[in-house]
C-alpha cells in the first residue's frame, strides 16, 4: 500500500469497466431473458433520469454515450481505490481483494444506493453480482498487469498517496 502507477491504474479501470459492461449485455439476454440495452440504461439514469429507463429496453446512441463515459468515471475511481490496496500484493491475494471489492460495489449499488435509485433494486440478482465480482477481479488482474508491463519496460510512475 501507499503508492500506485496511476496510469496503469487508469487504464485497469477502463478494461474493468468494458470486461464488466460486457459481462452485464451478454448476461442479462442470455439468463435473464433482458435486453441487453437494460444495463446501460440503468446506468444512465444516474445522470439522464429515470425516463431512460425500460421499457422499451432498446439501442439508444445517447443513453449509451452517457452510460459508457458515467461508467467509466466510476470504474476508475473504483480502480484507484483497489490498486492503492493490492499495490504490492500477489496476484491470487490481489484477485481475491479484487473480487471482495467487488462484492461490496455490488451491495453498496443495490442495496444503499437505491435510497437515490430506486431502479436498482430491480436489477438485485445473481447476474449483477456475478459482474461486480468479475469487475473487481479485472481490476486487480489487470492494474498488475500493467505493473509488471510498465516494470518490464523500465517505467515507473509510481506516486504517493
């Protein structure tokens, strides 16, 4: 703990962040039977209102825009958090921090946060959790990574915090 490489963390939190939305459009289809324009939708209500919400749960270019870059946004706040914890852990250890974080982002978002979102509560299942987890373990996954990477080629732009 105490430093990160903040660009390796940066760039951890976008592939987080895509491995997760992903994981959300392809889940809820395929075990759900949703749309796959429902997740981005309930992320984007965050900042556009619930009238994004479904139905209809279909392709919108401005709804996605919003919900890619709110997204985006948390998933590498997120993301620092967790590499200023795992910074010089081991990879299984970091994994299993990573997957724990997870867990919590998950509880926090569907079960606090739905005081300001209530639309969350509905997405309350085993696919959210299931990607929250998958997030977090992305996260530690590739924020190491990138150490190692970033390590390998001689770069370091370590700072304190």
């Amino acid at each position: 703990m105490g430093t990160i490489n903040w660009k390796a963390a940066i760039w951890a939190g976008i592939i987080a962040a895509l491995i997760f939305l992903m994981l959300e459009m392809i889940m809820v289809p395929l075990f759900l039977g949703g749309s796959p324009w429902a997740p981005p939708r309930m992320i984007a209500a965050i900042i556009l209102g619930e009238g994004v919400l479904p139905p209809p749960a279909t392709f919108d270019f401005g709804v996605l825009m919003a919900a890619l870059v709110l997204h985006l946004v948390l998933s590498i706040s997120y993301t620092l958090a967790i590499a200023f914890l795992i910074n010089n852990m081991a990879l299984g250890k970091a994994l299993a921090v990573g997957a724990v974080i997870g867990l919590i982002i998950y509880f926090v978002n569907f079960y606090i946060m739905t005081s300001l979102f209530p639309w969350f509560a509905m997405a309350r299942n085993w696919v959210s959790a299931v990607a929250h987890v998958s997030f977090g373990i992305a996260a530690a996954w590739a924020y190491l990574g990138l150490l190692r990477h970033s390590a390998y080629n001689g770069h370091s732009t370590a700072k304190s915090i």
